[in-house]
C-alpha cells in the first residue's frame, strides 16, 4: 500500500493548489452546443475553429471511407499499413504547401504531438546539434526537444535579439530553431518572417508548429506561411488535422529529403500502426471546404466573431490577450479566482476552460476562450455580457 499512499499524497498535493483536473463527459458531436452531464452549455473551448468536426460533408467522407478501407490501417506504414487514402493525402498536402517550401513533401502522421516528436528526434538526432527552442512553445515540442539527442537552449518569447545572439554563439554543426506559429495558451503570432531571415542568415532549420493556423490563416487557409507569403528550403512546417480541419492527425511539409529522413528514421513515425485510412479520406472533404469558397465565408466569419468579442469586452480588472486570432484569452491571475470566474460562467450555461499552471506562468492563470465558425453573433454577445457582469459582480 506504500506505492499508492505514495500516489495519494501527490494527488492530494495538487488538489490543495486548486490544480486538480476533471474531464467532462460530453454527448454528441462536438458544437458551440455541448450536452455536459445531460446539460446542454455554450461551449467556447474546442479547438474545432471552422466547425468541421461535425460537418456533413466531413462525416460523409469519413463514412465512405471506412467502406472503402474499413476501420483500421492494420500495421505501421514501413509494414503494410500505408494505404491509398493516406499517399493520396500525402501527395496533396505536398502540392498545397509547395509554394512555401522548396521542393515540398508531406507526410501524415497519427497525432501532432507525434509529429512533433518525429521532426525533433530526427533533425535533432546528433549530439553536435542544438536546437533553440521557444518560451512558450507547445508541450510536444518540449517533449521532442528532450528526446531528441541535440542539446536544448530556450529563447524568451518572441525575442528574435536574444535568439540571434545565441545563434551566435553556438558552435553546433546544426542548428534548429523551433516555434509555434500561434501560441496556444496566448492566441498571438510568433515573427516568423524575421525568425525565418535570421535563420537563412544563418544556415539553421526553422521548425513552425502550426497547429493553431492550419486551416485559419491565410487567404486559401494553408496557414501561417500563407499569411506572412513565406517561401524557403530551411522551412519544416507542421499542420495539426484535429483542429480546425476537424478530424485528427497531422502533417509535416519540408524539401523531400527531410520527409525521407522522417521515413527512415523517425521512431514517432516508424514504431506506430498508420492512422485509420478513413480518417484520411475524410481529410481529403475537409480540405476541399478549407481550400474553397466555403472555407473563405467560415473565415471571414471567425474573424467577425473575433471583432465582436474584443469590441463587446468592458473589462477593468481581467486582462483580454492582445490577439487577434481565434483564441482570446482573458487573464485573470491566480488559480482560485480563475476557478471561480470558469465556475460563474457554468452556472449561466457557459463553458469557458480556466487553464492553470503548469500549462501557463504561475500567477498568470487564464479563461480560454476559444471561438469557432459555428458560434453566432448571439452567442459572443452572450458570452462578453457574461464576463462584464461577472467581473463586476465580483469587484
Ligand atoms: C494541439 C497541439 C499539438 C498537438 O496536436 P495533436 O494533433 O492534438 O496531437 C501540437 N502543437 C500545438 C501548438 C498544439 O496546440
């Protein structure tokens, strides 16, 4: 009994900081419209930003594709499991992302956090590597980073100064800087176009998770190098499938011979059953809505959405992020008021996560709002009302 006492005592540790984490059973596709324990709530936390996950045409495809395939890819790609819906997958996101990068393949990989494994491990394989990685970056990368062999220096947030002198001063035969595109927890954009001309200066890989951007940013919705017209070989780009474009999986476009060294090479990759072919033929409906007409109206209307929550905010105490993209954050401080201001919203039929260290700084405890195409005008007005009480409620 001393191993789990041992467990015990931890759990309890966290729950007397207020970070004790409950999962809600929810019912139903996932909607601005949520069934939680039997109740239906106003949800602003999905990261289903165009509102594809429940899409008809998405779910068709997604059918279709389990007649076509059936429910499972039965091996790892390198075996047997690397099917038709998966190449054909591959060869258009190659062709998507090829005015981005030089000579561009793609490769589908299970998860994001897989794919960011694979790209770190792989690119990061040496000992005479280095990789220098962002303040605020993604967990995954994180993880990547202490997997791989390379070593491992941080650069503060959006400080491209700091990052040139330690660029600078590294000897490492190669070096690889590595960055979210949209910071998840923040909702702002990294400075890539001056990350990416500091690392041509310097002859170094720059590594874009994209996971908030795929599908968002961008004319045609290809994303952050879309948005800020970015074109080079030094570039390895990684798309998630599970957020906006609705389904799960993810990408990773870079020159050929990066993807074949993924191949070869990358464990995340190579060690795990493919992905269900189905889910990569329903990709291939979410992609044409992404790319089309349809994809330009749902969009323009998230960034409508956005305007109007920043605008309808009145807001002394808590702090709205200054973001301009889908995830607008409000920080509040400590775990327990950021707790209470999540439980308030409950009340009123609204769901809004309260995201806590150590995902976040201490003392930097936050509502994540997230918003989607499939929120209305109603909703947002909703939601600000909501807060503008609340908070004066609680002055
Ligand atoms: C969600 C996320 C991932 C992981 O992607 P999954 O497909 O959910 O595993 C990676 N990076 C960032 C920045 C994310 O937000």
């Amino acid at each position: 009994m001393d191993l789990i006492a041992g467990i015990d005592k931890k759990l309890a540790q966290l729950s007397a900081q207020s970070l004790t984490r409950r999962r809600r059973v929810t019912d139903g596709a996932s909607s601005p419209r949520q069934v939680v324990d039997g109740r239906e709530l106003l949800a602003f936390c999905s990261n289903d930003y165009l509102g594809l996950a429940a899409h008809l045409a998405v779910v068709a495809a997604l059918r279709e594709g389990a007649g076509l395939y059936g429910a499972g890819s039965g091996a790892s790609h390198l075996v047997s499991g690397h099917s038709r819906a998966h190449a054909l997958l591959e060869e258009r996101f190659g062709e998507w992302m090829a005015p981005y990068i030089e000579q561009a393949r793609a490769l589908y990989l299970c998860t994001g956090y897989m794919a960011n494994l694979a790209v770190l491990t792989a690119l990061g394989a040496d000992a005479d590597a280095q990789i220098f990685s962002e303040a605020l970056n993604h967990a995954s990368l994180i993880d990547g980073a202490r997997l791989a062999k390379a070593g491992v220096s941080v650069y503060p947030h959006g400080d491209v100064a700091t990052l040139e002198q330690q660029l600078g001063a590294s000897t490492a035969a190669t070096k690889i800087v590595v960055t979210d595109s949209v910071f998840s927890m923040d909702g702002n954009l990294a400075p890539l176009p001056a990350l990416l001309a500091l690392c041509e200066r310097v002859g170094a890989w720059l590594v874009v998770d994209d996971a908030h951007g795929f599908g968002v940013l961008g004319q045609s919705g290809r994303g952050a190098l879309e948005h800020f017209a970015l074109r080079s070989p030094n570039l390895v780009y990684i798309g998630t499938l599970g957020k906006a474009a609705g389904v799960g999986g993810a990408f990773v476009a870079a020159h050929a011979s990066v993807i074949e060294l993924l191949v070869q090479r990358a464990r995340p990759y190579i060690y795990t059953t493919a992905a269900p072919p189905a889910l990569a033929h329903a990709l291939q409906a979410s992609l044409d809505i992404i790319g089309g007409t349809e994809g330009v109206q749902r969009r323009a209307h998230l960034a409508a959405l956005v305007d109007h929550l920043r605008d309808a905010l009145r807001l002394q105490r808590w702090q709205p992020a200054p973001s301009h993209t889908a995830i607008q954050p409000i920080l509040i401080g400590s775990n327990e008021d950021a707790l209470r201001v999540a439980a308030g919203l409950h009340e009123q039929g609204l769901w809004v996560p309260a995201i806590r260290p150590p995902t976040v700084a201490p003392g930097t405890a936050r509502l994540r709002v997230t918003l989607s195409a499939a929120h209305s005008h109603e909703d947002v007005a909703r939601l600000a009302h909501a807060l503008n009480e609340l908070e004066r409620a609680t002055a």
